[in-house]
C-alpha cells in the first residue's frame, strides 16, 4: 500500500529514537513548501502522538510555514504534561493508599509505559488509569478507592453482579478539580471471562517490581505486556490510534534484549491469541522497524492465514479514527447477500446482550426494554453521519465492504456487545 506523505512524516518523527534517515527525511520536508503541516499535525492529535511528534521536532530549525503547526504540537505537549501530572498526583494517592493496607497492584498500560518505557509521563497521553488487583481483594479495594473519593456509575452499580461474573473490571470516576475527572479502571481480569484462557495467576507470578508514581507496585513482565498491548490494539479493532503501535514499538525497543520471544509465542499459543498477536507485531514491524525475529510471526501465524487481511488491517491502521468507528456490520446494510443477513444487524445492535453491556444491566432485567429508545438515538447520534456517508458511496465501496466484512470475521472474538464497548 502506498502510505501517504503526511504519514510518512508521522512514521519518522514518533519514535523516541529516531533514526539519522528519519531526522534526515523530516529536515528535508521542514523545508519544503508542499507539505500540508497542518494534515500531518491533525493526524497527530486524531492518533494521539503529538507529544511524540513534538519531541523530535522540537530540535530541528523551524521555517516560516512550520511554525504554527509546531506550536500546536507542543500545545499537545505542554497541555499532555500539565495533565499526567495531575494524574500521576493522584495514583500516587491511590497507590499510597492500596499499599498501606497491603493489596498488591500491577499497573497497567498507559501509566505503566509512561513511567518504565517513555520515561517522560508528557510524551503517553492517557484517558484513564488502568490497575489489576486480586480478585480476592477487589471488594477491599474497591473500599479503599471509595474512601478515597471514588464511585461507580450508577450503571454499573445497579449490574454489579453481572459485572464480576461476566466482565473484568469496574470503572470507577472521581472529579478532582473542575478540569479534571479521573477514571480509575480496577481490574481483576485482563480480558472477559470465556474470551481467552489467560492465565491470570501466571501474570501474577511473572510480574515485575517497579516503581510508580513514586510508590512501590508491580507492571506487567515484558513478554506479558507485550502480549497484553497487542491484545489490547486488537479489542479495539485497530482504531484506537496509531499510539498503540507505538508503545508496541517501543516496548521492543525497550526490553528487545531480554525479550523471550520463545515465551511470547508459547503464552500467545495457551491463551489462544496468535493471530492477534502476530499481526501488530507484523504491521509494527513494517510500519516502525520494530526488531521483531520473522521467525516469531510466521510460529504465530496459522496455516492458510488470508494474507490480504494484512493490507485491510494496514489500511485501517491510517484512516481517519472516525471513519474507524463504524460497526463493521453495518456494512452489511449495504451489501448483505440476503434479507436475513441485512436484519441479522438491527437485532445485533439492538440484542440484549449489546444492551446491557452498553448501559451496565443485566441481560435478565425486566426493565431492559426501557433502554431501546435511549440505544436508538445513542446510535443514531454516534454513527449516523458517517452511516449516511457511506451509504451514498454506492457500489464503488465494494472492495472497502469486503476488506470490512474479512477485518469483522477476524476481530469476532471481540465482537461481544457493541463496538464501543470498552472503548
């Protein structure tokens, strides 16, 4: 696929380790008068890289043309800084608190990376701060955090029985100045129940000391966290930015020496997650020349892998986050083979399964009905436009239906209630 100029300019400047030829290539373009630098630092802020972008530009002489991109970039910056601190303020709270009362904490993704990978909390933007406790003690933390200020939704208060039985974390929220909410996400499972046999005590058992928030806790062991980011791109079916792929990146940058790729490919195998794994890894590899031995991908990979699911997974990783967020079924509400395949879309959408995990009930409520109206405009509100959009394309999105419709069978192990979910 041939990867767009502004991207080209965004794959060589979000490294924390740029190479001499990006340093190079981003220099030539700086002066050149044909870039839209305002495209290239719109992607930025949509795939939630500024602050990476920012640092590598930072040091490079800025031309007349340059100048106001650049201060939106380190706007990203400054305002990304002034945020994680914030953040990290209050974890250290959270942290601090769990410890006292001896409760074991792994921190997860964002938080994590930004402390033992990126090393500057300004450069990985977070929108919440995810934590994995015991599920023996996840009732006392749970009091813990509300003693400290945090709440449940009401949502998820009214299904907290459904929660612990069929999900993996609970979200819990506190507003700690008026600019600022946190959303603290407690889990007991890296992933639902049923959907992949991890091993969580083997997490536990491999996970390693750290340092967080300038408290004691644990992060995941290299091999797991590499497993788990990779898991994670994949739950939100490639959309959640192209910062996914960088922390893939630089997480192989980080502990590529010591990584046991033997390990990667033998746990991948046991909780039944090779493809998902072998195809960011595939895509980091090709787009940041991540260090990743071929031979690990193609273990990974099973035999008869459909290989243009590579190019449809590539060309989502770039398009637009919004266009992302479609349901990929709704593409069949243009190109269904039959009836029955078009309608098979309005009863997903509207299950009860979507449903309640979309509003936090229990797929047995009685009042469940009540919710249909709300799901309505809810959708109507989210994708409506992009909806419309497409359906005026007509035909000439056939082959963009088709990669949806072979990006959609592959991503089914996520496909539980609604594509937002978990979002």
């Amino acid at each position: 696929m041939k990867i767009p100029r502004h991207w080209q300019l965004l794959l060589a400047g979000v490294r924390l380790q740029p190479t001499s030829t990006d340093l190079h290539n981003i220099q030539k373009e700086l002066g050149a008068s044909g870039v839209d630098w305002d495209s290239v630092v719109d992607r930025a802020f949509e795939h939630d890289i500024a602050p990476l972008m920012y640092r590598t530009l930072q040091g490079l002489p800025q031309t007349d043309h340059t100048k106001a991109a650049f201060a939106r970039l380190r706007s990203a910056y400054m305002g990304n800084a002034a945020r994680n601190a914030l953040l990290f303020r209050e974890l250290h709270v959270v942290l601090r608190a769990l410890r006292e009362r001896r409760k074991d904490v792994i921190v997860l993704k964002g938080a994590a990376l930004a402390e033992t990978v990126y090393r500057d909390r300004a450069l990985r933007p977070m929108s919440d701060v995810d934590l994995l406790v015991r599920k023996a003690d996840l009732a006392e933390s749970e009091e813990i955090l509300k003693s400290l200020g945090y709440g449940l939704s009401r949502a998820q208060e009214r299904a907290r029985e459904w929660y612990s039985t069929n999900h993996y974390h609970f979200a819990l929220f506190k507003e700690v100045s008026p600019a600022l909410g946190v959303c603290l996400e407690i889990h007991w499972l890296l992933e639902r129940p049923r959907r992949f046999p991890i091993d969580t005590e083997g997490v536990w058992e491999r996970a390693v000391a750290a340092r967080i928030g300038d408290v004691p806790a644990f992060v995941l062991c290299p091999e797991d966290l590499l497993l788990h980011l990779c898991l994670h791109t994949c739950k939100h079916r490639l959309t959640g930015g192209f910062r996914a792929f960088c922390d893939i990146a630089e997480v192989i940058r980080e502990f590529g020496l010591q990584m046991n790729w033997m390990q990667v490919v033998s746990r991948a195998s046991e909780w039944r997650i090779n493809t998902f794994v072998a195809v960011p890894l595939h895509l980091t590899q090709r787009f940041l020349d991540a260090l990743v031995p071929e031979w690990v991908i193609e273990a990974m990979m099973p035999p008869g892998f459909d290989h243009r699911l590579l190019e449809a997974v590539a060309a989502r990783v770039f398009e637009d986050r919004l266009a992302g967020t479609l349901f990929q079924d709704f593409f069949l509400l243009r190109h269904g083979q039959s009836l029955g395949e078009r309608a098979s879309v309005v009863q997903k959408v509207f299950s009860r399964a979507a449903i309640a995990s979309r509003y936090g009930l229990s797929a047995d409520s009685a009042g469940i009905f009540r919710y249909y109206p709300r799901r309505a405009k809810d959708l109507i509100i989210d994708y409506g436009a992009e909806l419309w959009r497409f359906l005026m394309l007509g035909r000439q999105a056939s082959q963009k239906a088709a990669d949806r419709r072979r990006l959609g069978e592959w991503l089914k192990p996520f496909a539980e209630g609604t594509a937002e979910d978990d979002s």
